[in-house]
C-alpha cells in the first residue's frame, strides 16, 4: 500500500518574530547586576513622571539567591502582558524619560528565576514549571490590588551582591519630589553647587528611527563624597565614571546616548561632557589639574578665552614655545636670558599642543619682538645733548634734568665719546665692523641700559646712572662689551657667550695698551 502524506494544518502566529529567553539571558550574563537592577528603578522613576512620588527597592537574600522588589507609586501598566514584549515601550515621546529601547525589564527578567509584577489588580507571574518557562496572567480581588507597580524578582545571585547594590542605589541622584528608599534607608538627595546650561547629543526617536540630536540641558555638579568615584548620571541614575580629576558627579537632566551594551556611554559623549563643564569648573582646577589629560582633550574645543585662561593657568603667563637652533642662534636661550618661560610642545598632549600653537608665540617671535621695541624705543627716543640745552619744550627740560643729574653736559658727552672709542676699539680688526655713532635716550622703560642697532648705533640709557657716574666701573665696561658683541652676533645665546668671553680679553688688552692714553683724554671720568 502506498504511504499517503497528509498536508500540515494551517499554523498561524502572532507576530513574526519569538525571542529566546536563554539567548536573551546569554547577551546579558556578564552585566554589573546593579546595571540590571538599574532598569527597575528607571522604570519606576519614568513612571513617577514630573509628579514626583515613591520608590522602594529591597535587595534581600532568599532562598539561596537575591530577591529583589521595586514598588513604586506611579502611572502603573495599562495593559501588563505588554511587559513580555521585548523592544515595546511606551517612551518614544520624550527625551527627558529615561526608558527608550523597550528592553530594560526584560534584560533582567531573562536573568531571574521566577518574578511577578503587580499592577492595580491585574498581576502577571514569571515561574519555572517542570523544567519549563511559563507566564501567567491573573485578575486580583479588589482587596488585593496594589496601586502603582510592584516587580518581584528571584536572582540567581550570590549574597555577597546586595552591599554592591545598596551602595549603588545610595549613590543615586534623587530628583526633587521623589522618595526613594533601599533597603529601609532613605536615599537622601544631594544639592547641586553648580547648574550649567549646555546643548548636547541625546536619544529621540524620530520618523521610525533612533537618532542623536542635540538639545539643551543642564548638568547639575554635585560634590562627590568620600569614597565616591565622580560619575556620569543620567536624570540622576549613575551611569560610568567621568573620567575627570574634579570633586564633582555630572548630573544630566536628559537622556545620555549609551554604548550598546547599556553600562557606559556612547564613545565620545565624555569629551563633549568635559568640554560642556570645562569653564566652569576652571578656577576650581589647581595648576596640576589644569595640565591633566581630560583638560587637554577638552580645550582645542572650548572658545578662545576659555583656551587662554587655560593656557596661563596650566603654563604661566609670560611664555613662549621652544624653537629648535637655527644656524648660530638660539632663540630659546635669548627668550630665556628676557625672563621668558619655554615650553616645549613635544612633551605636552595632542590637545594642549594645539592650544599652545594657537596662542602662544615661538621663542624666536618674542624674541624678536622684544628686540624690536627696544630697538624701536631707542630710536624714538634718543636725542642730542646739544639740542636739548637750546630747545625750550618741557621734554627737553626733563632731558636736561637727568643729564644734570648724572654729572652735566660736558660729562656725558665725555662718556658718549669714551664709549665711541672703546667699542670701536674693540671691533677693530673684526671684518665689516663699524665706527659706531652713539646717542641718548630713555630706556628703562623698555628694560634696558643701552641698546645696539643693525645699523651700528649705540644707544645708551640716559636714565642708568651708574653708566655716567661711574663710566670706567666693572658694570660699564661690560654694558659696553655686550653692547659691542651685537654687532658681531645680533642674539644672546650660546654663541652669544663666546664672543663676549673673546670681547673681553680684548677689552683687557685695549686697557693695558691704551690706559695711559684713556686717562689722558679723559681724565674726568677715571676719578672714581
Ligand atoms: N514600573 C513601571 N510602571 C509603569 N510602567 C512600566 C513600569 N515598568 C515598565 N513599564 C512599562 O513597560 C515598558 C517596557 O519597559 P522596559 O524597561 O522593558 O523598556 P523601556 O523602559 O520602555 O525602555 P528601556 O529599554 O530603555 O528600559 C515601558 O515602556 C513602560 O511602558
Ligand atoms: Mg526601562
């Protein structure tokens, strides 16, 4: 007899897709429990609403596990057999809701043993039955029905977890309005010293599609206690460490896009956070602070003054950027010798490095700048002693006051017509050098004694007494040998150094050739 193959019947199901509640536990097994436990209190929260309200949470080992129970007064569950259905969620609406994915029950629900949720009178039972996963949903008596929400759940966890949870839960940011309790104890809430109006990326849901636009929030800073590890919250739930040096916890009051796994936050979201709270935790920040990692990451994105501020905060005021040796000068060395402090920008983070380029000039351009004015400041303010005593005007009048001051005309022109001599003397014999010129004027407001020109013009300060009093004195002498080596090596500097060291065993050699002849000429100079 031939075997007849009967057609199947028709099946039809629900929905196309099932989940596997082992797969599902599987994706989640390694997760911190209280990121778990988390999702509960979440829920309860966004349940509360703006409204405010209560929360009790209870981690109590039984039964060779951990119970836990979440009861809150909130909105409670219309319809309770939706809480079977992973990705359903009713919070699609609002950034400002903590819920988004429709997972977060699930994720541990799929961990527990058995678990029950309680909502008005209706009441829906998780339970292990011959081996097998099965859910039941019952209609409670009036007496029993439970306003609000209450989830019960056994976990297969050790005892050791419920002091991990406790102090996760106690380190909650409590929203204004709500109570919340763990474990009998009130979890008190905690006043923010800072408030910062920021715009910043968060979840939304928008034409079918999860996106991460920005909007604009505030960050709440809350000091950290001790013990604490400063955190990322989000609408006051801990979410990962801020990873900054700063005494404070960073209270979002908006959904933080998160990584997928749930238990940190998207990558990039901390640079954004750091860059958002930066100015204002700025003069809290010690100098050692400033230099850290997180600042430098931040800083290339802050506004330009807040980069200044860093900048001379973590580095100093009066700074410049080292340059490398180029040819015979060293402008790290001239900028040094000015009272400059040098950076060296290799040695600093790719952020601060930008900074630092940005704002701060190189060795070589103060340098320059510095020799600019002064030079600049010679020029425009060196006179001749024969003018000012026949001009009437009362920047005349002053000149004639300090050269007075300093011994009279005659003096000074003396000490003017030494000192054309003696740096010529010196150069003597070096190629191309120059029988110099000299002039007056007012340099200590530039900071110098006397000044060298490219074109050979020595300039010496009218307003250094000692130049005129005591024109033969040690100090002098070397004013004018300094002055005399600019025009061989225009810079300070190693070579600098060296040249002056020859200068001045000439120096020496001129004195004992010529001092007869230096005394005779001019013999009112050499009386001290
Ligand atoms: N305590 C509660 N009170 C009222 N409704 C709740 C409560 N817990 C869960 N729900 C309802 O169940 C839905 C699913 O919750 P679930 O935690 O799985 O996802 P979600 O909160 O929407 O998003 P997420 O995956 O981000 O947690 C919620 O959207 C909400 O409508
Ligand atoms: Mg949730």
């Amino acid at each position: 007899m031939p075997e007849t193959i009967t057609a199947p019947a028709c099946t039809t199901f629900d929905d196309w897709l099932a989940v596997s509640t082992d797969g599902f536990a599987a994706m989640n097994a390694g997760r911190d429990p209280a990121h778990l436990v988390k999702e509960l209190v979440q829920n309860a929260l966004d349940a509360l609403g703006l409204g405010g309200g209560e929360i009790q949470l209870n981690c109590q080992a039984q039964d060779g596990g951990v119970r836990i129970t979440c009861r809150d007064s909130g909105c409670g569950m219309a319809n309770l057999a939706d809480i079977r259905t992973v990705f359903h969620t009713s919070k699609t609406d609002s950034h400002l809701q903590r819920g988004r994915m429709g997972r977060g029950f699930k994720e541990m629900l799929c961990m527990a043993l058995e678990a029950t949720v309680t909502s008005g009178r209706r009441r829906i039972e998780f339970r292990m039955e011959h081996g097998r996963r099965v859910t039941r949903q019952v209609q409670l008596p009036a007496d029993q029905a439970t306003p609000g929400t209450l989830v019960e759940m056994q976990m297969p966890w050790d005892g050791d977890v419920i002091q991990h949870l406790v102090k996760y839960f106690q380190g909650m940011l409590v929203p204004d309005g709500v109570h919340l309790v763990v474990n009998g104890q009130r979890v008190c809430h905690r006043l923010a010293q800072d408030r910062i109006e920021a715009s910043l990326p968060t979840e939304l849901l928008e034409d079918g599609r999860w996106i991460r636009p920005i909007r604009k929030t505030a960050i709440e800073l809350v000091p950290v206690r001790e013990g604490e590890v400063p955190m990322v919250y989000e609408l006051g739930i801990p979410v990962c460490p801020i990873e900054w040096t700063v005494g404070f916890h960073a209270n979002v009051q908006q959904r933080v896009p998160m990584n997928p796994c749930r238990d940190a936050v998207a990558s990039g979201y901390l640079l954004k956070l750091h860059r958002a709270c930066l100015p204002t935790l700025l003069p809290e920040l010690s100098e050692e602070q400033v230099r850290q990692d997180w600042v430098g990451s931040a800083a290339p994105h802050c506004d330009e003054a807040v980069q200044q501020q860093i900048i001379a905060k973590g580095f100093g005021q009066n700074i410049a950027r080292s340059v490398p040796k180029m040819g015979a000068r060293q402008f790290d060395e001239d900028a040094r010798e000015i009272g400059t402090m040098i950076i060296d920008t290799r040695q600093t983070s790719g952020g601060f490095r930008q900074i630092l380029q940005q704002h701060v000039p190189t060795t070589m351009e103060v340098v320059e700048e510095h020799n600019r004015k002064r030079v600049q400041a010679a020029a425009a303010g060196s006179f001749d002693v024969a003018d000012v005593y026949q001009a009437q005007d009362d920047a005349s009048a002053r000149r004639r006051r300090l050269i007075e001051s300093v011994g009279g005309k005659e003096r000074v022109e003396q000490v003017m017509d030494f000192a054309r001599w003696f740096c010529q003397k010196l150069l003597d014999g070096y190629e191309g050098s120059a029988v110099c010129s000299v002039t007056l004027a007012m340099l200590k407001d530039v900071g110098a004694i006397a000044t060298w020109s490219s074109d050979d013009v020595l300039t010496l300060g009218i307003d250094t007494p000692w130049l005129w009093t005591d024109p033969f004195g040690e100090e002098s002498l070397a004013t004018l040998i300094h002055e005399a080596a600019h025009h061989l090596n225009a810079h300070h500097g190693q070579d600098f150094h060296k040249e002056l060291e020859k200068l001045a065993g000439r120096a020496a050699r001129i004195m004992l050739l010529h001092g007869q002849e230096v005394r005779q000429r001019w013999p009112g100079l050499s009386g001290r």
